[in-house]
C-alpha cells in the first residue's frame, strides 16, 4: 500500500510538469539552433584533434 502511495506522487509530479509548459519566443529557439551547431563544429574539432594526436603517436611507435 506504500509503495503504490509513493509511486503515485512522481506520477502526479510528472502529469503537472508536462502541463506546465510556456510557449518558447523564437529569438530563444533560434539561439538554442545556433548553440547547438556551433556545439557540433566544437566537438568535431575536437574529435579530429584527439584522432590526430592518436594518428601521430601511432606513427612514432612504428619508427
């Protein structure tokens, strides 16, 4: 009987935060798009400088 008490308030805490959702401006959309691209050409870079580092270290170990 507890555990079906409990159980019920994340449910209830759950159905009130979805209908509680404010409409976004679309200034904020368009900076969350751009943050997000640049968050990827970041990550990429990133990415291709660590394979780089690999690729280098690889080589010198065959020499």
């Amino acid at each position: 009987m507890l555990k079906a008490r409990l159980a019920l308030v994340p449910a209830a805490v759950l159905g009130f935060a979805s209908q509680v959702q404010a409409a976004v401006p679309a200034d904020v959309t368009t900076a969350i798009t751009d943050m997000k691209a640049d968050g990827l050409t970041v990550a990429t870079a990133v990415l291709v400088a660590i394979i780089a580092v690999m690729a280098i270290k690889f080589i010198r170990k065959g020499m």
